[in-house]
C-alpha cells in the first residue's frame, strides 16, 4: 500500500522504518517521501456519501480532495480564498448570482474568492478540488463538514 521500502501497518498508518522505530508518520507525512501515485478512483470507491470531501494529498499548503456531489449544495463564498472545482466524472453546474458554468468530464472552474455561488449536480458527479488546508467547504467554519483524510 505504501511501497519504496517503508512499511504500511494495517492500520493503515505507515510506520518509520528509518531512525526512531517508535515514531509514527501520517499517511501525508510518509506521501512525502515517496514516489506513490494516488489513483482518484479507488480513493473515490471507499465512499459513497454526498457533499463531504476528503483530503487525498497535501500540496504547498493546500488540501487535494475528491468528493461525489448530487444535489444542490447551499449558496456560499469564500471571502479569502478561490474555489476550483475539476469534474472527474459526470456535470457539474456552478450557479453564480448573475449566471452558470457547466462542466463536463475533465472541465476546472475556478471561482474566484468573495464571489457567491452554488454548486449543483442532477447525477452524482466526481469531483477534484484544491483549497487552502482548513477552508471550510460551506465558507463558514460553523456549518462545514468535517475534514477527513483517506
């Protein structure tokens, strides 16, 4: 699961197998220093609830999500922040206040910070997102989902 030497526990944690034995690294921690790929559909095929991304990667402090989307989602923005949106399969429609954006298969939308819009998929939809890490999906702290790693 880990490959390059260092050993994955099946935990799913992947344990130091250099320096100090007692010392456990994040699946992000140990990412880092490998040569893995991630395969996006198998990260997707481990759930199947709507509209609660997870974070597969980290980059340059920014969290790489898949979520599976159908629905409406509620209306928000992000005062500090762009929001890119990467259909990976299925459409997505990005209501604005003043219009939409439809996408398809391998079609990115970056809204950009302050502007107000409403993500909306008749289908489940397929998606990769890219946001500073500790963004909250709903653009309010109060009413986002929980962040979680897979």
């Amino acid at each position: 699961m880990f490959g390059h030497g260092d050993v994955g526990g099946e935990d799913g944690v992947a344990h130091a197998s250099r320096g100090r034995s007692d010392v456990q690294a994040t699946p992000f921690d140990f990412q880092e220093r490998t040569m893995s790929a991630i395969n996006l559909d198998a990260k997707l095929a481990t759930f199947s609830d709507h509209w609660q991304p997870r974070t597969v990667a980290r980059f340059n402090g920014n969290d790489v999500m898949v979520v599976k989307a159908k629905g409406e989602f509620v209306w928000h923005k992000h005062d500090d922040t762009d929001d890119l949106f990467l259909v990976l399969r299925g459409h997505l429609t990005i209501e604005l206040r003043d219009g939409k954006v439809q996408l398809g298969p391998g079609d990115l939308y970056v809204v950009p910070k302050g502007i107000e819009h409403r993500p909306v998929a008749a289908e489940e939809v397929h998606l990769l997102l890219l946001e500073p890490t500790g963004t909250p999906n709903t653009g309010v702290i109060a009413t986002a989902a929980a962040r979680r790693v897979i």
